[in-house]
C-alpha cells in the first residue's frame, strides 16, 4: 500500500475545508472523505501503546479515548507552524512594494473622509508622494511634502496654503497613529499563527504497527504494559456521531527539517481584514489547508513511530468516545492481575486478547491467543 503523498494530504485538506461544514451533518460525505484517508491505512488498523494504569483501564473499558493538548507534547516544534519572515524575505519585499503603497492610500483616503476631508489625489499622486516626500527611513522630508503640496494645489488652494499644510500634518499624525494599528495588527495574526496551533489542539497519535519494540519500549513501558488495536474497517455501520471526527485523522510526514510556511497571504489576508474588514480570508481554503498541512510534519528522528494523528478543536472534552477496539495485546512482562484486567475489559467489549511472548528462535515475538472474542 502507498503512502500518502504531500500531494494527496494537501488535497485531502483543501476538500475538507471547502465542504468544513457539511461534514457536520452529511453522512455520506463524511464517509467517502474518511474512505479516502483509509485507503492509505494499512489493513486498516492503528495501534495504541498503553501502560497499565487505572485512567488506561477506566478509558478503554468505556470504549473512550483521553486526548491531549498538542502543548504538552516534549517536542517544543510538534504542531506548530514553521515561520521564518527572513526566509520569505524576497517575497515579503516583493509583495510591499507592489501592495503597501496601495493599502496606505486606501487607509489615508478613508481616514481623512470619515474627518470631513477631501482627498483630492489619485494613487499615482500618493506614489508620487510617497517616493518625493518620505525618506529611506520613514520620515518625512518637509520641504518636499510643501513642495509637492503646492504643485497640485488648485488657484482656490494656493490662496490657503498655510491650511493645508496645517491639515496635511494633521492628517499625517492620525495615519502614523492607524498605521502602527495596522502593523500591530498583522503581527498578532503572524504570532497567534505561529503559537496558538498548540493550545487550540486536542490530540490523540496511534501508530501503524502493534510490532514495534522501541514503542513497547517507551509507551508501554518496557512490555509491562498494553497495545490497543482499533479497526475502521465497518465505520460506517457505527451512528455518525461515533465516526464524523475520522475525516481529522491525518498520517505524519517525517522531514529532517519542517518546510517554512509562506507568510505572504496570511500578511495580506491580515492587511486586509484591518484596512477593508475584509474576513473572507478566514474561509480560504487553500490557505486554511497549507496552515494544517505544517501541523502534520515531524523531525525525521520519530520516523520509526509510523504516526497516524487524530486531532479535533480543544473545546472539545478530552475524553472522546472511540468505538473502534478490535483487539488487545499484552506485553510480554505484564503482571497476571493486568493481564485479568485486561481479559475482564476485552470480554466487556467483545474483542479478543494477545499475549506477547519471544519465538522459538529467540529473535522475535509471536502474539498468542489468550482470551477469544465472544460470539
């Protein structure tokens, strides 16, 4: 079975968010989105490595999940997004020098309107102004500005210059004042961009292989604990409150290093909203399916996790029903009263349970039946 291309995830993505609230209530869409993401799942199965604790007990008994939030992962960059302005550096200038001048003259000429003003210019004159009257470093070069004022006033301006150019300086306060807004703007929208992703996320990783040492290792501490398989084969025969959420199901891309994430339609998104109220970019979804696409990316060194990622909002509960148990397999070194437990919270739910042990050649474990399911 192939992987799920970079290609594929991100029309995966872009699909769902076209369609985002559909999927609340549009059984057989939801089902043939998550029949998509399947199709890249081997067997179609996942796998939890679980210690033996009472909340593991409790959450699988209840046929429930507990999900986390992405902020207390140990990995600082897990679920975040990756900027970088210096790396987008020549498409940021490229993008002011064509656009700023623009927003600037619209935010101007709104500003003096709603002042009872007049703006007797085009945005050909503001360019011009822009490039006579205003140094490399921002500030105005006086004698310029009165210079270029007094070229384009009209007869009836001339005879009220000293006006005008009390207004101008006036005027210019005001917008200096709006624009640092702007620019405040813009950046909150970059920082809760690049920050909040982990705290606006409850997660729940499982793996493609119940067979993987290093995750008995580490999530199962050393064998002594349990792995739960889940099976999304029959999804469908389940009520769609139960499934809905599996379109959120996500295999992680491993890089050695996290693409950068373009800034430049998420600056010019955020300029917009601020100088036109313009919130449409809030529905964009091929900017809403480039910010998700970072959040499924991991350093190369977990790639031996073979990670599936289910991920929902925070204002969800953290503990999630999760129908999907079609199996449980015990450490080799889990302690005979886990091991009840265990049986006891398998025959509850109907599932069958697997014993962990070495094979004949001591290089390896075979699974062996403990406890059929029930018929």
């Amino acid at each position: 079975m192939s992987k799920m291309t970079l290609k594929q995830k991100r029309e995966l993505l872009i699909e769902m968010c076209e369609v985002r609230e559909e999927l609340r209530t549009n059984e057989q869409l939801t089902q043939e989105i998550i029949r998509k993401h399947l199709a890249f799942l081997p067997r179609q199965k996942l796998y939890k490595f679980r210690e033996c604790t009472e909340q593991n007990f409790k959450t699988l008994e209840e046929n429930c999940i507990w999900m986390s939030l992405a902020s207390s992962f140990p990995d600082p960059f897990d679920n975040t997004i990756n900027i970088d302005l210096k790396e987008n550096a020549k498409e940021i200038e490229r993008w002011l020098r064509e656009n700023w001048p623009v927003f600037c003259f619209d935010l101007a000429k709104s500003l003096i309107e709603s002042l009872g003003g007049v703006v007797p210019y085009s945005h050909t004159d503001f360019i011009e102004y822009a490039n006579s009257c205003i140094d490399k470093d921002g500030n105005i070069i006086a004698e310029n500005e009165r210079a270029f004022l007094i070229a384009h006033a009209s007869p009836e301006e001339l005879e009220c210059m000293d006006d005008i150019f009390q207004q101008t300086k006036f005027y210019r306060e005001k917008f200096a004042e709006i624009e640092d807004h702007m620019v405040e703007n813009m950046s909150n929208v970059i920082n809760q961009t690049r920050n909040r992703t982990r705290e606006r996320a409850l997660v729940y990783c499982m793996t493609e292989r119940h067979d993987n040492h290093t995750l008995w290792e580490n999530y199962a501490k050393n064998y002594t604990g349990f792995c739960i398989e889940y099976s999304f084969r029959n999804f469908a025969e389940l009520p769609f409150e139960d499934y809905k959420n599996l379109v959120y199901m996500f295999p992680m891309t491993y890089r050695k290093k996290k693409p950068y994430f373009n800034m430049v339609q998420l600056m010019d998104s955020a300029i917009r909203q601020s100088v036109y109220n313009d919130n449409s970019w809030t529905g964009d979804a091929e900017l809403d399916a480039d910010l998700n696409m970072q959040l499924y990316y991991k350093h190369s060194d977990y790639a031996y996790e073979h990670e599936w990622r289910f991920s929902i909002k925070a204002e969800n509960a953290n503990k999630q029903q999760f129908p999907f148990v079609s199996a449980v397999y015990a450490g080799k070194d889990i302690k005979p009263r886990n091991l009840k437990r265990l049986c006891n919270i398998a025959g509850k739910l109907n599932v069958p349970v697997y014993k962990q042990v070495l094979n004949q050649a001591n290089n390896g474990f075979k699974y062996e039946i403990v406890q059929e399911a029930n018929l």
